[in-house]
C-alpha cells in the first residue's frame, strides 16, 4: 500500500522540460541537476577532444588529425547548407588554395608556420570568396556545379602552365617541429570553431542568415541585401576549408595536385549525411567514424568505397536525419519522477 501511495504522489517528467521553458539561451536554471543535464553533452565533447589524443599511439594521432581537417570541410559544408541553402561541393576547392597560398607563401616569402596559416587561412578564403561571388545568385543544384567544376579548372591550370611547382608541388615546405602543438592546435581550433558556429546560429544575425534558406525574397523584400550576406557566409565556410588545406600542408611539409583531389569534396558531405546536419555536431560524429574506417580499409583499396557506399544507402534509407539528431532526441528524452 504504501508503494502505490508513494507512485501516486510521483509522475515521470522529461528532464529537460523545465529547461526548454525557461529558455534555452540564458542557462536560468534551479538545480544542479539541471546544470549537469546541459553541460554532459558539451564537457564530455571537450574533455574528450582534449584528453583522447594524448592517449592514442602516434599513427592514430595523425589520424586524428586528418578526422579535424574533414570534420571542418564537413561543418564548412553543413553552415552553407543551413544558414543560406548553398549546397557547396567544392570542399577541394578550399583545401587546395588554402594548402598552395600556405605553400607560395612558406616557399617565396619564407615565412614561419605562426604568421603563414593564419594569412593563408584569411587570403585563401578572401579568394574563394571572389571565386563563388558570381555565382551566390545560383540556387540548388546550379551552385552545387558550379562549385564542384572550380577544383578541376585549377588543376588543370598548373599542370597545363607548370606553375606552382606543377605536377611535382612545392616541396621542403615548413611543418610542426612539435606533434602536440600540431594535434592540439586542430583540437583547440575545432572546438572554437564549432562553438562560435553554433553560437551564431542562436544570435539574431544567424537568425536572419537563416530566413535566406526559408524564403529569400521576404528577406530581399525587407530591404536586407541577400547577396552581401550569402557572400559573408561564404567567406566563414572557406576560412575553415582553407585552414584545412594550410593545415595540412604543414602537416606533411608539401602541396601538389592532390590537394583538389575529389576526396576532399566527397568524404565531408558523406559525414554529414552519416552524422546529420543542422547542428554541427553531425559533422563531428560522421568524420570521427567515416576518417578511422578510411584508413582501417585503406589495405583493401577500392573496396571501401563500396562499405562507404553501403554504409551511406543503410542511413539514407533507415535513418536519414543521421546520427546526431537521433541521438539528441533520445537523450532529451530522459524522464525522472517528480513530486506531484
């Protein structure tokens, strides 16, 4: 009897109701519960982007790597989409102007690594930015070949005029004396990056960005100038697309012709279709799986491509919001009894 008593005075309410009622922003919180419910998630993304590296043997720490450089191609990819509805396919676009100024600018200037990946991240966006101007205009799959054509015209360039070292690249370039300061720079700048976007995406600037995607000429009506604003966004994504590429030059100390190679346009939005997009946390979780599966299948060679695409048809069939998203939800979901 007094177990049914005890069931009647309690109920199961979802932990983040109070939450979502308060507000979302400003963290009005009256419990430490409460507190702990809203910082598990992003801790554990910190704590783990901080603290797994050092645990990894050293081939998986350049893996690790390799997983920031696709995982900021991805959520390059997934700010366009979703602020501006610009589906960009020229991720390759950014890594290779971002790794060949990188590059011009180590081999002609000699500049060391601390003033060449941020000039080289700025300038090769800036570029990219003048690239993708004439086409901001584009809609849906009109950008998308726009985009994708831009990395074969400048691969082709160098090696028809043999310029930038030509098919051979600029080789002997500067690279990271110290792996950690390499590892946890891609770590620390990840994180910035993905929180700033998110919290942009929650200011009233990225609220107006996003009611591009919704309805273009009610913003244009308004007297906002919808191409200003598509090309700022634009210039965001390639600044982390072309930090990928300066990175990455540094990484391995040259750049050549494979840095437009079609991988780089490809593996970001195959992570973004297995993670989710939206939130940017899909662009995380995808290359954290689909970059370590790449190399544990490099030995079978073209056979990946057939688990990458089998892997792909399984989530666009059975779970096409992606991971991410499911996994939100169902950690919102959490109940806990409360006293009538």
């Amino acid at each position: 009897m007094a177990d049914v008593t005890t069931n009647l005075e309690r109920r199961k309410e979802r932990i983040d109701r109070g939450i979502k009622v308060r507000t979302e922003g400003i963290y009005a919180l009256l419990s430490y519960r409460e507190i702990f419910y809203l910082l598990v998630p992003r801790g554990a993304l910190v704590i783990g982007m901080l603290v797994v590296p050092a645990l990894l043997p050293e081939l998986w720490q350049r893996v690790f790597s390799l997983i920031g450089i696709y995982a900021l191609l991805a959520m390059a990819f997934d700010f366009l989409l979703s602020f501006v509805g610009l589906v960009c396919l020229g991720g390759a676009l950014w890594v290779g102007v971002g790794g060949y100024v990188s590059g011009a600018l180590a081999s002609g200037f000699g500049l060391p690594l601390a003033g060449n990946l941020p000039l080289a991240t700025f300038v090769g966006a800036a570029l990219c930015t003048l690239l993708f101007l004439p086409c901001l205009t584009l809609r849906d799959i009109y950008f998308a070949i726009a985009s994708f054509v831009y990395p074969f015209i400048f691969l082709h360039v160098i090696e028809a005029l043999q310029i930038l070292g030509g098919t051979e690249g600029l080789i002997g370039l500067p690279t990271f004396t110290n792996k950690w300061v390499a590892i946890y720079l891609m770590a620390i700048l990840l994180l910035l990056f993905f929180f700033a976007l998110r919290r942009l995406g929650s200011e009233d600037v990225g609220l107006v960005i996003r009611a591009i995607r919704e309805n273009d000429q009610a913003v244009k009506a308004s007297g906002i100038n919808i191409i200003f604003w598509k090309a700022v966004v634009t210039f965001v994504a390639s600044l982390l697309g072309c930090f990928a590429g300066a990175y990455l030059c540094a990484l391995y100390g040259w750049t050549g012709m494979s840095y437009f190679a079609l991988d780089f346009s490809i593996l970001p939005i195959a992570c973004l279709v297995l993670g989710g997009s939206g939130n940017f946390s899909g662009s995380l979780i995808g290359a954290f799986i689909l970059v370590p599966l790449s190399e544990l299948l490099r030995a079978f060679g073209p056979v990946r491509m057939v688990v990458y695409a089998a892997i792909l048809a399984f989530f666009v069939v059975a779970r096409p919001e992606g991971i991410m998203p499911y996994l939100t939800r169902k950690y919102h979901q959490f109940e806990r009894w409360v006293e009538v």
